[in-house]
C-alpha cells in the first residue's frame, strides 16, 4: 500500500505518516469511525487524532459523515463519523478495476445482460466453498460470526453485531467496489451467496458500491419478524436489488 495522506518529508516526519496511516487504515477494518472510537483503538488522544484526520481530509483520504443509525433515534445531533473517500481506498486496493470492468462490459454487449449475472454467480460460488466449510463448524448462533470471519480471510474486513430481531453483517471494505458499481450484479450474487449459506433471507441495506461507508446485510433472527421497519432502517433490499441500495 501507498502511503495515504502523505506531506512532503520536509513537512511530515516518518512516525507521523505511519500513524497517519494506521488511522486510515482503522477506518478501512472498521467502517466510519468517530474521534472517540478511533482514539480508543490506537491508543491516541482525541486530539492527535483530531490533527491526522485534519491531514486526511485535506488530502482528500478521508471525509467527514453524519453517522448513519440503524433503529430508533436517540436525542441529541447524531456523532460525526470520518469515512474513506474513493481516493482514499484507492490508496489500499492494489486491483484491476478498470481491466476488469472493461471485460464485464465486452461481455454485456457481446453476450448481454444474462452473461454477467452468470459470471457474477460463478465467481461467488467459487469462494462460497470456503465460507460454507466454516458455517457449518460454527454452532447456530455463531454461524454470521464465522462468516465475518471467513470474509475477514478473503479482504473484506467483515463483522458481525447484533440488530433489532436479528444481527448485521457488515463488510468495511470490498475489493472490488469501483466494478460492482458499475455492475451491481456482483452484489446481488453475493447476497444470494449469504442466503444460501446462512438458510435464511437476508437484506442488504448498504452497499460501498453505492457511496456508503460500509456493506450492510441484515440476517434475521430464528423466529423472528425477518423484517427490518422503516423505523429501523431504509426499505429493505431482497437480493434482486441488493447492489442498489435503497437509501
């Protein structure tokens, strides 16, 4: 990875670029992230990190966010989150997008539409052999963990949390972002993929794809209502609107 936010040597001496950018490199394994949250992580003041996402944001790493909440809303103005910018994750990916989303559209033209969904469904059926293996070694409850975790393996910097009446799969970062947002079937075969697995419906209600800081998918609970209210969150997405999000 190239340096992100990176001054001139005369300006920035080498451990403040490094901590510049493990900051960066927080909000990429952990999604938008508030001042507190990031001091509690890399054991800096506020204030330090303060001056580095000033830094970032001028170099046009990052940006701030209102924090998006999923559920009902507490008083008060919402935290200001920093997220990265597109330039931002471009520091980190190290990817062929251009190539790749240059083939997908030869194949659109050439093919059609149906050609695309079938490479997108083929590719995900690939990796989904790995995921399925850790699914069923974990026990029922933990089984959206051990997806995260095999995600995690694969680049995609996945968590889980729990959710009203079900839990949420969050993927803060996605190497191939730039290209599912040109062809969001790659979303909607992921999330297929995360159905199948899982043995239950799931809604993606976030995509990066779209501009949000992270992916989000909400799986439900055993039992529960499997529905997430306006309330709660944006309309849901059913897996043929996944790469599109709602909000």
């Amino acid at each position: 990875m190239k340096n992100v936010g990176e001054a001139p040597q005369e300006e920035l001496a080498t451990g403040e670029r490094s901590t510049r950018n493990r900051v960066a490199r927080s909000i990429l394994d952990h999604g938008p992230s508030t001042v507190a949250d990031l001091a509690k992580r890399l054991g800096l003041t506020q204030a330090a990190v303060r001056r580095h996402l000033d830094a970032l944001a001028h170099e046009n790493v990052v940006e701030p966010r209102e924090q998006r909440v999923y559920g009902a809303r507490t008083r008060g103005r919402p935290a200001k989150v920093f997220a990265l910018t597109d330039c931002g994750r471009d520091a980190f990916d190290q990817s062929y997008d251009k190539l790749a989303a240059e083939a997908l559209r030869w194949i659109t033209e050439h093919h059609g539409e149906e050609a695309v969904v079938a490479f997108a469904r083929a590719r995900i059926t690939a990796q989904a052999e790995t995921y399925r293996q850790a699914i069923d070694a974990a026990p029922p409850e933990q089984r959206t963990e051990a997806l995260a975790k095999a995600l995690t393996a694969d680049g995609y910097a996945a968590t889980a949390r729990s959710a009203p009446v079900g839990e949420q799969l969050c993927q803060h970062h996605c190497p191939v972002a730039h290209v599912a947002e040109q062809f969001p079937q790659l979303c909607e075969a992921e999330t297929e993929m995360f159905s199948e697995l899982l043995g239950t419906h799931v809604q993606r209600l976030a995509t990066i794809a779209h501009g949000d800081g992270v992916c989000t998918t909400f799986i439900p609970r055993s039992g529960g209502s499997g529905t997430i209210t306006t309330r709660q969150a944006t309309t849901p997405a059913s897996a043929s609107t996944a790469g599109r999000n709602p909000a």
